[in-house]
C-alpha cells in the first residue's frame, strides 16, 4: 500500500488519539516505539491473520462451501 508520509503521521495520531495513547516517542532524529506502540506491533500480525482467516470463513459460508461457522483465533486480550 503506497501512502505519503503526511497522510501515514495523520492515520497514527489519529490511532493515539482514538486509543488515548501515544504510540510513539517522536524527536530530533525520527521516532522510537513506546511500550503500547510495541505491543500494538506485537499483537498486529495475529490480529491480520485473525481477520484475513475470518474473511476467509465467512466467504465460504457465504458461498455455501461451509456448514457451520466455529470461533477462530485467539484473544489477546489480558
């Protein structure tokens, strides 16, 4: 996905601003994570692949390959 730089700092504040946190420790030399920024990341991947193998679940079902739909993925939550 191609974005501007611009457009990529506006989506992040506006995820801190939505989540009351800061992601990010911005200064002179560019930006480090903070601990929620590093477990946003941590947990990101998962949480892709949860959605895409949702995504993925559901369109079957929908098109009448699949019978029942059963929970998938993990919660992160704790």
């Amino acid at each position: 996905m191609q974005i501007t730089q611009p457009a990529r700092s506006q989506q992040i504040k506006a995820l801190e601003r939505e989540l009351g946190v800061e992601l990010f420790v911005r200064n002179g030399r560019g930006v480090e994570l903070t601990q929620a920024g590093s477990a946003l990341a941590d947990g990101a991947p998962d949480l892709l692949a949860d959605a895409v193998a949702l995504e993925r679940a559901i369109r079957a079902y929908a098109a009448g390959r699949a019978g029942k739909l059963r929970r998938i993925g993990r919660s992160h939550l704790g």
